[in-house]
C-alpha cells in the first residue's frame, strides 16, 4: 500500500542497526519514567527556559532561529501530562530495534533529505556528522535520492520552504 517514502532528517545508520536491550527500556519506564520522577523530569523539561536551551543546543543550526512560534508550538504541545508518554517511549528507547533489514530491503522509491549541519543528540553526537549519514544511507539505499538542505534536525522548520521544495522536486521527478 505505500508507495513511496521520504524520509527527513532520519537517524544516524548506527542508531538503526544498534538495538537497545529491551529490558533496560522497561527498566527504565519503570523505574524512571512511570513514577514520580518522571512526572517531575517531565514538568521540568517542559518550562520555555529548557525547551529553548535544548532546541539552541540541539535542534537548530542557527541557535538565533529559535523564535517564539517554535517555542509556543513546543509549550502547547507540552501541555496536557499525558503527552509525556511520547516522550518517555522515546527516551526509553523502544523504539531502538535492527530496522536496518527493513530499510535496505525497501522496494519503492525513497527520498532521504538531511541538514547540511545534521547531527546526533545525547552520546550519538560524538560519532555521527553528516558525512556519515550521507554515506551509510547511499550505501544501504543505493536507489534512493538522497539531498541535503540548510539546517540541523528539525528541518520543516528551519527551512520549511527548501523542504517543501526538496520533496516536491523528487515528486515531480518520480
């Protein structure tokens, strides 16, 4: 039923081979996320003072980007407590399984659109630049259009109108 698929910024190769022991995940739901302390971590890390650190420190390529639109979506979102199990699913990493079959065995064709300053968050950071990306993925999806546009991690954003334009331009060509 798909037909295509465009992938923007996606993860660093490593991040979809390594595989994340699922019991340190439910370990880590349990212990960290489900109880009191996760309802306090997220309530912290929900204030505008982290959310604009965070996305200067990780998000943006020009950490000036980071305007009150994006923080006001990031605080709306934020908002209801139930929106946290995201979150946590995410920390947790469960998520974090060998999708590296899956992807090279894909079929159809696929667009894969990286920053031109992409890069990892947390101890990913140390070992993944975009050269590296843009080389796992022509490797494992020889097939795939693969580009890169201004920006870091949160593309639609940064340079909304050079991704549209990127995933249009590969449309129009398909």
């Amino acid at each position: 039923m798909v037909r295509a698929l465009v992938a923007i910024r996606p993860p660093a190769g490593l991040v979809l081979k390594q595989e994340f022991p699922q019991r340190r995940a439910r370990w880590l739901w349990r212990l960290l996320f489900g109880g009191l302390i996760g309802n306090l971590f997220y309530r912290y890390a929900r204030r505008r003072r982290f959310l604009d650190a965070f996305s200067r420190k990780n998000l943006f390529a020009q950490p000036e980007a980071v305007d009150q639109e994006w923080l006001e979506m990031l605080n709306q979102g934020s908002r209801a407590m139930d929106t946290r199990w995201a979150v946590y699913s995410f920390l947790a990493r469960f998520w974090r399984r060998d999708w590296e079959p899956l992807l090279t065995g894909l079929k159809i064709p696929a667009q894969i659109t990286f920053g031109t300053k992409a890069t990892g968050i947390g101890s990913s950071k140390n070992w993944d630049d975009l050269n590296e990306r843009l080389s796992t993925y022509k490797e494992q999806l020889p097939n795939a259009s693969i580009s890169t546009i201004p920006g870091r991690n949160v593309l639609p954003y940064e340079s909304t109108e050079e991704c549209v334009n990127s995933v249009r331009e590969w449309l129009a060509a398909l």
